[in-house]
C-alpha cells in the first residue's frame, strides 16, 4: 500500500465517529476536531513509516549517547581539550610501579644525562605518525631531541609516514606488513619485512630541513636479517660511498650496521647490489646520547593477537633486546571493535601472552596498556553512535594491565567517551575522518596531546614521591 493511501485511511478512520457527541454537531467544532485529527495523524506518520524518521518532531535518545545526523553539534578543537580537561584521562597503575623504569629514564633525561627510547606498538590510527609525532614532539621540548627514532625501509601502505624525517624508497622492494600469514613470521622490530634480490634498489633517510627539532642526525642504525644466501647492500652518506655489508650468514639471526655520521643534516642511501636476497627492516636516526627517541610502530589491520601468533617470539626478542625501549605502549582494539562477538576469552590469552613476551625480553622496561579511541557506527535511524564492543575492550584492558602490573591510559574516555566520533566528525574543523574511526590531523594532534599531558602528570607526581636519587 502506498505511503499516501495509509494516510487517506488513517484520516477517514480518524474522522468517522462511534459515537457522535452533541457538541460535535456543531459546524464549526466538528470541523475543528477533523483538523486536529489530521494534524495527530500527520504528526504520528513518521513515527509509524519509518522512511520519515527524519521528520520525526521529538527524538528519543538510545541508551548510548549520540549525535543527530540531522542537527549536527558543532564544536571546536578549543571546546573538545576544555571538555577533556574536565574529566582528564589519568595514567592507572594499582601496582604503584609500572612506569618508574621509564620515569626514571625521563629524570636523567630531564637533567641532561641519558636517552630515553619509547616503543610505541598499534593499530592504523598510528601508520601516519599523527598521534606519534605529537607525542615526540612535546617529549622532546622537554626532555631533550634525541633523534627520529625508527622509520621502515619502505612504505608497506601509501599513507605511511613520518613527520620531520624524508623518506623514499625506490620500486622493487616486495613489502610483507605482520598479519595472518604463512611463512616465517620474521617482520623485524616495525612488524614489516622487505625484501629485494635485483641491483640498484634503493631505501633512502634524511633529516628535516626546519623546525625545533629532528635536524640533527649523530648515528643510523640499519636493521637487516643475516640469512644464508643473503645478499650484499652499499651504504652512501650525503651522496658518497661509505660502506658495503654482507647480509650472507650460515645461519638465521637478526642484523645490524650503524653508519656514525658528524652532528648536523644528513642522508642516508641504502643500495642492494644483486648478488642475493637482501631483507630489510628499518632504520634508526639518532641524535647524541640525551633526549627523547619515539618509534611509530603501527601496522594497518592489526589486533594484539598478530604479536602473540604471527610474530616469531625469538626474532622478535633479538630486535627489542638490540633496540632497549624504556616503554613499550601496546595501543590496540580499532580492529577488535569491528565485530560485535570479538572472542574476549582469546583477547585476554593474546594480551597476555604479548605482555610475557616483551617481560621476557626486557626485563626491566615499563609497559603501558593504551586502550582504543571511540570508532562510530551509523545506527538504524542515520545517528552516528559508539561500536558496542569499544567499552568492553576498555574494560578488558584495564582488567589486564592491573592483572599483570602495567599501566593503563583509557584513551576513550579522555577524548570524551561514548559519541565522541558523532561529535568529533561534526567539529569545526573536522577532528574525525569520514570513517568515523582515524581522527583528521587536528584530532591526531589532540589525542596525542592527552595521552602526552597524561604521561606527565603520573611524572610529575612520580618525581614527587619518589625517594630514589638521580643516578650519577
């Protein structure tokens, strides 16, 4: 039946009395109590049919909290960090130690002695170093440019980047990221791999012309796999030949060549000869021996299960032992969210396992569990709401790091909780992409900034209760 045949039988049925009363007789008041049968009915019709939700005159909230498609709420970067320092997120840490390794590294930092190296491990909203770069950024004003940190060989997916570092690399490298995978699982410390056997393929690093920091470069350190039948790579700095080196091994281990360079603005060339298989990593720019290096880790598609199930354990331990992160953040759950039935049982084995892991090698490093941020899904109805599985994830993390002594950071509600992608995406100007799940540049800079201002405050507060004294 067609949409205005229902309404001329709703109107007759509503204009046919059962039982006629004496002041409806009257001309004028019967006429009137017709019309405002019809207005009852018109105004019901959305309610009832319901391609006309939109016309709907009041709006009943679901139990999350969302924003109309209809009536956007427009709101600034400004109004979004005063709402979040109304209700800041705080580092969690029951055991009242988790972060000392790595607050301990800040303070010698903060005085003018010693590096400090985070690890930041993640998901997609991390690939394009906008949250990350945040983070160094602000780390190193503080405490000292300590150099880029870790960059991949080459650009497994077309929106990776690094912000201040110049990165190129030139066709006939074979990408293999971390994921569901045969093979043997060696992805290197960035989770990918890259290989290439032809001559004259090229990976090239170089140092930011401006800015405050990450100018400067003192050392590259170049991660490779040493493999029977390897092959050989020249090094080039600032245009000249500098080294050749053999990734050609009896047996199977991890790899590295550090290239010392003056202080100052360099580039680095990586070059593959062509007499055998050359598989790379990455390399690391670094500045001097004080200040703040921060690794950008993201691997598009990831869950924390790749790093309990597809990563080799062994090859995995090498990298981090060579690399000594003094934190290492494992910033999961975008892709977790995506399924409403996500296996919690299986995320708290692989959560787990990934926290043994790292325990086992590096003993004395901080962890930090980094829960996801809020990723939207267009409800029945057109309202933009919080994917169901995102609070039970957060959940489950603070669950696990109070479990296994680590710290914890509820990045979801520091953004603002439940409809902050509906908020966000409806901001001026635009902090949450089109995909209701990877915030534009402006929101990178903001979450970056609360996870920083965090990290600071548990610092500030570690330097006042700790009785521990610097260390010569």
């Amino acid at each position: 039946m067609l949409a205005s045949e229902k309404l001329l039988q709703l109107i007759n049925a509503s204009a046919r009395p059962v039982r006629r009363r004496a002041w409806l007789s009257h001309p004028l008041t019967g006429k009137t109590s017709q019309t405002i049968c019809c207005l009852i009915v018109l105004a019901s019709l959305p309610y009832l049919i319901p391609g006309l939700h939109r016309w709907r005159l009041w709006r009943t909230a679901p139990a999350t909290n969302v924003i109309s498609t209809a009536t956007p709420q427009v709101i600034t970067p400004s109004q979004v960090i005063a709402r979040a320092e109304s209700r800041p997120g705080e580092i969690e840490d029951p055991s009242g130690r988790a972060m000392n390794h790595f607050f301990a590294a800040l303070q010698k930092a903060e005085s003018g002695n010693g590096r400090v190296i985070v690890s930041h491990y993640g998901d997609s909203p991390i690939t394009a170093d906008g949250i990350t770069s945040t983070l160094r950024r602000r780390l190193q004003l503080r405490f000292g440019d300590g150099g880029h940190g870790f960059v991949l060989t080459a650009r497994p997916w077309g929106w990776y980047n690094h912000i201040g570092v110049k990165h190129d690399a030139g066709s006939g490298w074979t990408s293999e990221p971390m994921f569901i995978s045969r093979g043997d699982h060696l992805f290197g410390y960035g989770c990918a791999s890259f290989t290439a056997s032809a001559a004259g393929i090229t990976a090239t690093f170089s140092t930011a012309d401006e800015g405050d920091i990450g100018r400067s470069v003192t050392a590259f350190d170049v991660y490779f796999l040493a493999q029977p039948n390897g092959g050989d790579f020249e090094v080039e700095v600032d245009g000249a030949p500098h080294s050749r080196v053999t990734t050609r091994s009896d047996d199977l281990h991890s790899g590295f060549q550090r290239v010392q360079v003056a202080a100052g603005a360099h580039t680095l060339t990586l070059r593959t000869v062509g007499n055998g298989q050359v598989r790379m990593f990455g390399v690391v720019l670094e500045n001097g021996e004080r200040g703040v290096q921060y690794d950008s880790l993201g691997d598009n598609g990831a869950f924390i299960g790749l790093l309990a199930d597809y990563m080799n354990e062994s090859h995995w331990t090498e990298q981090l032992r060579h690399r000594r992160p003094d934190l290492v953040i494992l910033n999961y759950g975008t892709n977790e969210s995506e399924f409403e039935n996500w296996p919690m049982d299986k995320y708290e084995r692989d959560t787990r396992e990934v926290i043994r892991r790292v325990r086992a090698a590096l003993p004395e490093a901080s962890i930090l569990l980094l829960s996801p941020m809020d990723r939207g899904i267009r409800a029945k109805g057109g309202d933009i709401i919080t994917r169901p599985t995102i609070p039970k994830l957060v959940a489950a993390q603070r669950k696990f790091a109070a479990d296994n002594g680590c710290a914890f950071l509820d990045t979801f509600t520091a953004m603002g909780g439940e409809g902050t992608a509906a908020r966000w995406l409806a901001a001026k100007p635009k902090l949450m992409g089109g995909d209701y799940t990877h915030p534009t540049w402006q929101g990178s800079e903001i979450v970056g900034s609360l996870i920083h201002d965090a990290i600071i405050r548990a610092y500030e507060n570690y330097k006042q209760h700790s009785a521990t004294p610097l260390a010569e």
